[in-house]
C-alpha cells in the first residue's frame, strides 16, 4: 500500500467502505458515531469535532495521503473544513455523497431549517420535527412551540439535555434510534396528531421514502430542508479511486458469462468506444440497438437511431450500457436501468454501472475475458491483445486433441 487514509464521517456511507476491509483512521463527530463503527479491523477511530487548523495538523501527524470525506449530506462546515484543510496540506480529496429521494406527496422545500420555523409560526397544526437535535433552536420561537413541536432525536444524555433546555418536555419529546418503518412513522403521527412532519432528506439510509410515504398515507404535508447539488461519488466508485491511489488490493471480479444469442441489449452512445462495444455484444449474437445523436463512421450494420435517449428506452432489454461522451448523462442512463433492474456498463466510470465491460477473447464458440477490476483499463488491453495472439493457436490444439482422442 502506498499511502495513508483518513476517513471522516460515522455514516452509513463511511461504515460501508470501511467494512470492505479498507485500512483507515476515521474520525468521527461524536460518541455514538464511534460506537457504530466498533468492531471493524484496520480502523483506528478518533472522536472529536476537528476545524480546518486541527485536520492540518492531524494530516501531518499521522502522514496522511489521501481522504475521503464521507459527513453526513446537511455537515456543510465539516466539508467546507476538510475540503480547505486538504488543500493547504497538499493531499488528495474525494467526496462521497448520498443520492436525493424522489419526492412525491404534499412537500414544501426550503433552504434552511429557519425558513422552515417560519413557515410553522403563527398556526395551530401539531408538528413532528425529525432534523436532529442541531436544527432544534431555529424552532423555539414558533408560536405555542411547547404545545404544538414533538421532537425525533437519537436517544443519548447530551442530546436529551440540550432538547430539556429548549422546553422539550417528556410529552414532546420521542428519543428512539432509527431506522423507522413507514407504518412506525404514521404511528407517530397518529399518537402526537402531527398533521405536519419537518425533515431532512437523509437519502435511503436516512428513512426518507419512509417518511413520505407515512405523511401521505395520514394526509400530513411535509416540509423538507433540502440541500443543495452537490459533486461527488458513491461507495463503489471510492473504492476502485482507492484502489488505483493507494494500491489495496483487489479480488477478481467474477466472470458470470451470459447467453445474449437473439437477446435485445441497448447501446447508448455513438463514438468510438460505442462502437467498438457494440461489436462486441453483436459478436456474441445479441440484437444490438444504438441510440446517439450522432454516429461515427462504422455503425452501418446496426440498428441506429438519431436522437437523445429516452428512459422508455430501456424497456424490454436484457442489458444497457452508457456510452456518450457526457458524464451526467452516463449517470443518469445508469440510475435508470438500476431502478428497472437492467444491468448496466457505464464506459467511463465503470464502478458506477453493475457489471465491468469485458475484454473478449474468442475463437469460434471459444471464449476467455480479461479484467484488472477496473483498476488498469490500459493494462487490460495489452493482457487481452497477447491473449488475441495465441488463442486461437491454443483452441486448434485442443480440437486437433479431441479428434485424436475420438480416433
């Protein structure tokens, strides 16, 4: 391994690579983020809020080379920090973030949790309040606050102390660790007679769906502080950066080899790269379909289209890949054929897709792949152009063996 890590963060996002086996030092807001990290080998957690100076020093001490900021999606300042502290000390940064939810249902969106306070102030509604124990202050001048609010917060002494001194009674007050059902949110609801509940969009880890789906079924509008669009990268695609920055190793992907024979497979996409994909799948009999607003030279023998992708698209077919020279979209065709369970090769984050686009090797029926995990795209190539070579040589051997054997 050639590099040292820090992670920061105790969320669902920062357990997830780590339990993958990735050694780190990973820092942590506060107690119970640390307890949920016990357990873990090759992790060293230290517990603490850091700023900008303290993560400096903190990089130089223990010859930190790569981080990986994993705070929570609403910890602006601490990404604000590490992302200036990372750039004073010289070492690499990658952010992971969690995708948004859907929306659906009545869903008001504000900017801050002050916004949202407002929004509250003057009326008579009962209030189910699930921002966290932080966000609880911009409500205590809500009109009949006392009466009206009941608080959602995780069930720790500081917590429930801070919560006391803002006039949160017992009555007011539901200190429970989640996750929490759709059917537990309206239980909820029903029992403080919440008809308005003012959340945060935690994303899938965060219950977000499961709060949706409980106002709309007791007919309870939410108000939502949202947050804004934000660059970064999901689990899978940090790990394959890890993995080329700093060396961990990796296990081989497995070759799961699938019959495509008169099979509909979709090619978004009309470069080279395309191209050079779709002859592969065709190769392997697949009915390919292309759909670009432009098409290099080459793709005469293919169904083509000239137009801009419609998710509609992927109906039907066994297998997609994302082919167009625009990241975004990649991203977007990617989260499509996933919600569809399509599997999907996104050519230019492969981490990003389901399955890695093979290099093939054939002769005949004969066939053999070639893989580095991602990790060496270039070296792939050269493995898989030696094996071209010499495969064919090897395949005639072992059929002129059968033969004999047959003889």
């Amino acid at each position: 391994m050639s590099g040292r890590l820090l992670v920061f963060g105790g969320t669902t996002e920062a357990r997830e690579l780590l339990r993958r086996g990735v050694p780190a030092i990973c820092c942590v807001a506060t107690a119970y983020g640390a307890k949920l990290l016990e357990g873990l080998d090759n992790v060293r957690v230290l517990t603490g809020r850091l700023d900008e100076t303290a993560m400096e020093e903190l990089f130089r001490a223990e010859s930190v080379t790569h981080v990986i900021d994993a705070t929570h999606p609403y910890a602006l300042e601490a990404t604000k920090n590490v992302r200036r502290a990372c750039e004073r000390a010289g070492v690499k940064l990658l952010r992971v973030t969690r995708a948004k939810t859907p929306l659906f249902g009545d869903v008001t969106t504000v900017a801050t949790a002050e916004e949202a306070a407002a929004l509250l102030d003057g009326g008579g509604e009962k209030v189910l309040l699930t921002v966290g124990s932080k966000e609880l202050p911009a409500f205590a001048r809500v009109s009949r606050a006392k009466e009206r609010l009941f608080a959602r917060v995780l069930p720790t002494s500081d917590v429930i102390a801070q919560c006391e001194a803002l006039g949160y009674d017992a009555g007011h007050l539901i200190a429970m660790q989640g996750p929490f059902s759709a059917a537990m949110n309206e239980q909820m609801l029903a029992a403080t007679g919440a008809t308005v509940i003012v959340t945060k969009d935690g994303g899938a880890s965060g219950g977000m769906e499961e709060k949706l789906r409980a106002a709309q079924n007791r007919g309870a509008r939410v108000i939502l502080v949202g947050r804004g669009d934000e660059e970064g990268a999901t689990v899978d695609e940090a790990l394959l950066w890890l993995r080329r920055e700093i060396g961990l190793e990796c296990p081989p992907l497995f070759p799961m080899w699938l019959p495509l024979e008169g099979k509909k497979s979709l090619l978004i996409g009309g470069g080279p790269v395309a191209l050079r994909r779709a002859q592969t799948l065709k190769s392997c009999g697949a009915a390919v379909r292309a759909i670009a607003v432009s098409f290099c030279p080459g793709w005469e023998d293919f169904e083509t289209e000239k137009r801009e992708w419609r998710e509609s698209d992927l109906d039907g077919v066994c297998l997609a890949v994302a082919a167009t020279d625009r990241r975004e979209q990649n991203r977007l065709i990617a989260a499509a054929a996933k919600k569809r369970g399509v599997p999907v090769s996104v050519a230019d984050n492969a981490a990003e897709g389901t399955f890695y686009f093979p290099a093939l090797i054939r002769c005949g029926a004969a066939a053999a792949s070639v893989s580095t995990g991602g990790l060496d795209p270039a070296a792939t190539r050269r493995l898989a152009d030696r094996l071209r070579e010499i495969w064919p040589g090897i395949v005639a051997e072992e059929l002129h063996k059968k033969e004999e054997e047959r003889r």
